[in-house]
C-alpha cells in the first residue's frame, strides 16, 4: 500500500542568539503588579516573611510554614499584615512611641516581633482578631533596636541587634536576655540566625564594617570576624550554612565560614546595596540597592542573570513564596517613596488562563487567519480530550491512540488536509509556479523561509534548473533580486550561490539586450563583491588576533 503524499514540510532555519534568556523570562513573568502607598508616604523600610529554612527538626513547623498566609511590611511606626494570597492588607500595628523596625511573623503565623527607636522591642498576636495585642515587652536596649529575628526552629528563641553595639539572644518567657555578646564598635544594622537547626550560631553586621560569627555556646566573643571596607548593611546565610553574604557599600561580598576567606567581591551595583534575599529555594540571591535596581544572581558562578528597575531607591526587598515547594509567587519591593510594589507571577490554572488569552489577544491583532487556526487548535484539544474521557469511562486507560484510516489521532473522522496553491503546484510538477508564486515578496503571505524550503526541495529532486528556465524578463528579475536580498544571509547562501550559477548560465546571453536584466545582475555582482571583501578582512582580523595571543602566550 503506498504511503500517503503529505505537503512538504517547511524548513527550521538554526536560531541565532536569544535577546531574552530563560532566567530573564522567568523573572519577567513576575508582572502582575499592585502597589501599595503607606501612611503618610513613611519609606518601606522592611519586609518580610516566615520562611521554611531551616525547619527540618519539627513537622508541625513545617505544616505550620506552608499553612502560613501573611507577611510584614515595616514603614515609620506601624507594621501592616498583609494576606500572601490576596496581596491586600489584614490588619495594622500602630502601637509604637517611635519608628518601628524589622517586623517579623514567627513560622506558624501567629506572632509578631519588632523593634522601635526608643530601644524598645515588642511581641504582639497577630494570629487571631482584628487588632493585634502585646504579650511581651523588652526594654534593656538603650538605642534604637534594628534588628528583631525569630529562630528558624525554636518558637520561643528570638534574636535582637541595636545601635548601642550589642547583639542579644532572648527565651521568650525570661525578662532577660539569654546571652548577650558584645564586640562591635559602631551600630548593628542587620543579623540573622544560621542555619543549620541550631539557634545558638547568629550573625550580624555592623557600621564597623565588620561581620561576626557568635556561638551561644562559646564563652567570650564572636567566634569568627570579617573586616570590610564600608559598613555593612545587610547580611544573608545561605542554605548550606557554610557560606554567608554580606552588602556592604555598593558590593556583596561571598565569605566562606568553613575555609574562613572571602570567596568574592560582587560589584554590579552603583550605590549603597540596602537588602539580600533567598529565592528559587535558595538557588537564587536577589539584592536591592539605593540605585533603584534589583539584581538577581545565580549562586554557581555569581553572575547576574536578570534585572529590573524601580523609580525610587530600594530600602527593602523579599522573594515571597508560597505552597509546599515553596514556590516563588511574589517579588516585594519597597521603596524610599514609600510605596510597595508586589509583582506576582502566576501558576497552574490561572497561569495556563493567562497564557490562553494572551494568545488569543495575540491572534486577534494579526488577523482572522491567525484568530481562525487558534480555534482549531483548540477544537483539536477539546476534542482529544473528550476522546481520553470516553476512553476512561470505558476501562480502557490508554495514553495514545493509534490513528486508523478512517479516523485521526483524535478519534475523530480524518479531514483532507487543505493545500495552499504553491503546494498544489510543487505536487503536480509545476515547478516554476510554485517557485514565482513563493518568491512573490510583494505577497500577503510571504514567508523567506517558504521560498528557501521550495528552493532546497527543488534542489534535492534535481528539478531546480527545470523550476529556472523558459522564463522571460519579468519573471527572471523577482529571481535575481530574491537572490541579492538573500546573499548575505548565511542560511541562505548555499541555496542563493545554487540559484545565481543557474540564472547567470541559462540568462546572460540576453543581458546585452534588457537594460533592466544587466542592471539586477550588476547590482547581484556587487553585493557579491562585497560579501567578499567583507570575509577577506574577517580573515585577516582572524589572523592578526591569533599572532596577538601566541604573542601572549610567548611573553608569559
């Protein structure tokens, strides 16, 4: 039985370089945005969120992350709770004598610390209610406290840094601090527990320019120092707890605890860096920085893998996620002006929703063709669909269904497939109207890429001479100039060289007699000579950058 005669099949030219990467493009899709406005425009000085790191000991934690819903926004004296899912606001805390800092939710969601400048740290319920209510009260600072950090895996140990140069671990139900560890000779600005399941390791920065290790264990001071040279600002433990990053100035730098040495110095930003966050489950290191750019890195190589820009400095930022893979859903920033940009990228339903009217929008501006094939495709997946249900219901639980003759792969009854004239023509054998009809560049429908797919399948059935000849003036020069437009492309030369021999052998004793055909072929000769010229400089640019590196090589 002979097989059946398909149309023929359009070439895939090879793809140059993507403009946009992969990274970029998952970093694009967080564009859903909302902003929101504080109180009389007080600057987003924090922001933040119960993470999962690190709660590996207690399975309840765990729940109690990923049953979590809220995260903080910190600005002048009140912290808001806002709703992870609805990205709108659920309450406010405005029980404060003075600016507040460093708002934190514990893991499960239901309690609140944060610090203020009159040296004073409280501890509300957020968990239930309309307003917040204090359970706890510290007031042993003596200045401003700017850091206020709950244990990843302890819900009762927290951790306070202060512009009175101490770093203070506190048991919730004591009065006192646990430890206090004094070392820094200017303002703690930022510190962090380390990760790991172990509350007793801390870190934090300071105006000292210097980043210290304490161990709660460990009598005396910090157990390990890091001496840069700007204050630093921010710093970030990673996962691996063995590797911890620093903003200071307008660098990060990438210290290794383990070999106790600096690994990197990352310099992409102009201004002061303000704030570090984790995202894509710690595969990813998103900075934000006074020069309104948020950066984002990957933590292999350290180098930037996307970007964007903001209207204002960036005094805070968090990658929120959300579900039990901790997916990334929101990119919060907050800026010096006091607004609150999220931009959420969507996933599952709604993101197949979203992706399915963009694409219709999409086809609805090309045209109705484009709008037209956009219903079949989806009628041949609503049919496949219903073909498997059917199929279910049956018992039969199959993946793929072997088409017979009279039935597609779809289980629906097989359509003639609808040829476009030049295809029609290229089965019949009428070679040259297949060929004018594709190289018709003044056509609705052309396509370079059509024209170079017949001239390939022409040149592979030896028809390409027959396609050329008999042809008189008019219908020769759409020839030559398709040739001279296309000579310069690489993915088209083989075909063009092919074609210009051909034309120029059957052709050129008529040049003497048409002005119009000696001028194409002038103007072919031309853009040949130059194509030429041009890879006689590329080679000896080649040849002269070689002679430079074995110079090199030689001198080393």
């Amino acid at each position: 039985m002979a097989a059946q005669v398909v149309p023929l099949a359009q070439l895939k030219l090879p793809l140059g370089p993507s403009p946009v990467t992969a990274e970029q493009r998952y970093w694009k899709s967080f564009k859903n945005q909302k902003s929101h406005t504080s109180t009389a425009s007080w600057p987003i000085s924090h922001i933040s969120f119960p993470s999962a790191s690190g709660a590996t000991t207690s399975n309840s934690l765990v729940a109690a992350v990923k049953a979590n819903d809220l995260f903080a926004v910190t600005s002048g004296p009140r912290v808001e709770i806002f709703s992870i899912r609805k990205r709108e606001p659920l309450k406010t805390i405005g029980r404060f004598d003075s600016e507040a800092h460093c708002g934190e939710i514990r893991a499960d969601g239901r309690v609140l610390v944060a610090g203020e400048d009159s040296g004073k740290m409280q501890v509300f319920d957020v968990g239930g209610g309309t307003r917040a209510v204090i359970l706890k009260t510290w007031h042993l600072h003596k200045q401003p406290v700017w850091v206020t950090k709950w244990s990843p895996t302890d819900l009762t140990v927290l951790m306070s840094a202060s512009d009175d140069k101490t770093v203070r671990l506190w048991d919730l139900p004591s009065n006192n601090p646990s430890r206090m560890f004094t070392g820094h000779s200017d303002y703690v600005r930022c510190g962090a527990f380390m990760p790991g399941g172990n509350s007793n390791i801390l870190v934090s920065g300071s105006y000292d320019e210097t980043v210290r290790i304490w161990d709660a264990r460990a009598p005396g001071g910090s157990v390990l120092t890091f001496k840069h040279a700007d204050p630093v600002e921010a710093v970030l433990p990673l996962a691996s707890g063995t590797t911890l990053l620093a903003a200071t100035g307008n660098a990060i730098s990438v210290l290794d605890l383990v070999a106790a040495k600096p690994l990197r110095l990352i310099t992409n930003h102009q201004k002061t860096v303000t704030s570090l966050a984790l995202a894509s489950n710690g595969r990813r290191v998103v900075s934000g920085s006074l020069d309104g750019h948020v950066k984002v890195f990957e933590t292999a190589g350290w180098n930037v893998v996307s970007g964007s820009k903001y209207p204002s400095p960036i005094l805070s930022l968090s990658v929120i996620p959300t579900g039990a893979t901790q997916e990334d859903r929101h990119l919060a920033v907050g800026l010096q002006s006091g607004v609150l940009s999220l931009r959420t990228r969507l996933s599952g339903a709604v993101a197949d929703k979203a992706r399915a009217r963009a694409a219709e929008e999409a086809a609805r501006d090309i045209g109705p063709e484009a709008l037209e094939k956009l219903d079949l495709q989806k009628a041949k997946r609503k049919r496949k669909a219903l073909t498997n249900k059917s199929m279910a219901m049956l018992g039969e639980n199959v993946d793929v269904i072997i088409p017979t003759e009279a039935t597609n792969a779809t289980g629906g009854r097989k359509r003639r497939i609808k040829l476009k004239p030049w295809q029609r023509d290229f089965r019949e054998g009428r070679y040259g109207a297949a060929l004018d009809e594709v190289i018709d560049m003044s056509g609705p429908e052309y396509q370079p890429v059509t024209a170079l797919t017949v001239l390939v399948a022409l040149r592979h059935r030896s028809a390409l001479r027959e396609a050329l000849e008999g042809r008189d003036e008019v219908t020769v020069l759409p020839l030559i100039k398709w040739v001279g437009k296309y000579m310069s492309d690489p993915r088209y030369v083989s075909v063009c060289v092919d074609v210009a021999f051909h034309l120029l052998d059957i052709y050129s004793e008529y040049v003497g007699g048409s002005a119009d055909l000696a001028e194409q072929f002038q103007m072919l000769w031309g853009k040949v000579s130059k194509e030429v010229e041009k890879a006689q400089m590329a080679i000896i640019t080649t040849g002269m950058v070689d002679s430079l590196m074995i110079g090199g090589i030689w001198d080393q």
